[in-house]
C-alpha cells in the first residue's frame, strides 16, 4: 500500500506542483491515510482538473476498495497579532538552530519582503523590525510569512501539535491613555 500512496503524492506534487505528504494509521482492519497537499502552484479549478476525488489502484489495476472521508487542502497560516511599534518580535513553532529565509508578502501592495535568519535552539526566530522600512509593520498592515530552508524549499512549522505553513501577522495599534 506504501507503494501506491507514494505514487499518488508524486502524482500529485508533478501534476499541481505541490509538496504531498501523507500518513497511514491502522485500527482494526481499516487503514486510514491521510493526505497533506502543501504549497499548491497550480490551482485544480483553473488547470480544469478539478481535484474533487482520488482513486488509488494497484500495479495490477486493482481498484482500492475504500472510501475517502475528506479531501482537504491544507494553506493554513498561523495567525498572529503583534504590539505595533515593537523594534522585534518573535516567530515560534520553527526547528531548532535552523538557517531560514523568510519572505513577508503585503497582503494588500503585494510587496515581499525577504529576511533571512537563524533559529535558536528553541524554534524560535528574533524579527528585528528595523530592517523593514519605516511604517511598514502598522495597525492597517497585515501579512503573510512564507518559510523556506536555504535551498528554497517550503518549510512548515508546527504550534501546539499543528502544522502550519505560514503566519499570518496583524498589529495591534497603540492605545494612548489620559489620565
């Protein structure tokens, strides 16, 4: 079964350029896999292959006898909402003593911006804000971190048992209080 499930993510991974990875987990007799589609290139609904279904079938041609429960892309970005006008923050949920390029992507301009960094040996990743231009970390800003190795391939980091494959930062604004 290994076989086939392995054939299928690479199918996957050439036909949408994606990163597939799945698990399996016997209970009983029934096998569940689970599928995980990250950082799709190639939209299903665009390509006019709609990914609405996966048929798994042998060298044999024998068709699995199964059902699928659910077919789920996974995007997710983890969100986080920072103190604005902070000089640094933190990024978690990353590996230990890992290099990273970061890219911040402006989710309103569109606008990358590339940082690159070393975790420390908790996972964790020291953002110093000044390097950014000044005002680009605002109340009114939000944006996507994309996580890749050196080699530039995607990364994903995990919080609480959860796999994530970006943040998502927001900033809170600044509340000045009179007395």
């Amino acid at each position: 079964m290994s076989t086939i499930l392995t054939d299928a993510a690479n199918y996957i991974d050439s036909t949408y350029t994606a990163t597939t990875t799945f698990t399996q987990l016997q209970i009983g007799s029934f096998i569940y896999v689970t599928f995980k589609v990250r950082d799709m290139q190639i939209d299903p609904a665009v390509s006019g292959d709609d990914l609405v279904a996966i048929t798994l079938v042998d060298e044999f041609a024998n068709l699995f006898t199964g059902c699928f429960e659910e077919i789920t892309i996974c995007n997710d970005c983890y969100n986080l909402n920072i103190d604005n006008c902070e000089d640094a923050f933190i990024l978690t949920g990353l590996n230990a003593t890992t290099n990273y390029k970061l890219v911040f992507t402006d989710n309103q301009s569109n606008v990358n911006y590339t940082y690159y960094a070393q975790s420390d040996v908790q996972g964790l990743i020291n953002i110093d804000a000044t390097y950014f231009p000044d005002g680009v970390f605002n109340p009114y800003s939000s944006y996507t971190v994309s996580i890749f190795d050196n080699n530039g391939n995607p990364m994903v980091l995990s919080l609480d048992a959860v796999e994530y494959d970006c943040y998502h930062l927001t900033f809170t604004p600044n509340t000045i209080v009179f007395d």
